[in-house]
C-alpha cells in the first residue's frame, strides 16, 4: 500500500512508545520523507513559517518552565501548555495567534492495549470550540 505523500501539506508525526522506550519521528517536507529516532527523554517539536529557530527557543523555554516543580505526566497539563499564550500573546507563543495565522487545531491520540483515542479541537487551543473524541476498542 502506498501513501499518497505529494497530496499532503508538509507533517511530522511523532511516535512515542513507552513499552520499548522509543520515539520516532517522521518529517514530510513536500520533497522527502524522513525518520528519526531520539533519545527516550522529555522533547517538544515546533514548527513555524514566520520565524521556526525563534519561535522553537520561545516555546522550549515555556515548556521548561511549566515544567518547573511539576510532572508532566498527565494530559491535563499538555492540553493546558498547548493553550498557552506565553511569553505573550502572538506569533511565538505554542497557541499562536498573528494578524494573517493562528493555530488551526489541536489533536492527540492516546493508544492503550485495549483501546485507541483521538481528541481533536478545531481551531485554536484557547477557542471554545469543543473538542470531538472518538475511540474504537482494540481487543481481539
């Protein structure tokens, strides 16, 4: 089965395997698609069109300082750093707002050996827009 690659806008999808210690992340850039392996510790990846080395240190340092005295082991506080409008409001913050972009949406996918969850938000993290939440069981 092949992908259909040259019909979708430039992606990367991260893959974290808890049981074998293992992320993986494949990067399609309209020409090539790569994959990586990193090492198995805490990583944020952002993306940008207006400026991606700042707006990577930005979101890096707001990342370490939600991080700062607490365990970011829960979904709870990754939906709520990805409404975070640090250091302020804009092109640089992970829930980014400039006069011609914003965030466009919000997905996260949770796999468990009985069950697999996407949780999509349409638009920005801070909108009120509801979340949509679909599961499907994955016993055999």
């Amino acid at each position: 089965m092949t992908f259909p690659l040259r019909k979708l806008r430039p992606f990367r999808l991260i893959a974290i395997l808890p049981s074998e210690r293992r992320v993986t992340k494949w990067r399609w850039n309209l020409e090539w698609l790569t994959t990586r392996d990193h090492k198995w510790q805490r990583q944020h990846w952002f993306s940008s069109g207006f400026d991606e080395p700042r707006a990577e240190l930005e979101r890096k340092c707001v990342c370490d300082a939600a991080q700062d005295g607490q365990s970011p082991a829960n979904l709870g506080w990754l939906r709520q750093l990805h409404c975070s409008h640090a250091p302020k409001r804009g092109p640089f913050s992970i829930c980014m707002h400039r006069a011609d972009a914003t965030t466009v949406s919000y997905t996260e996918i949770t796999v468990s050996g009985q069950r697999a969850t996407m949780r999509y938000k349409p638009g920005a993290c801070c909108s009120n827009g509801a979340m949509v939440t679909r599961t499907i069981s994955l016993a055999r």
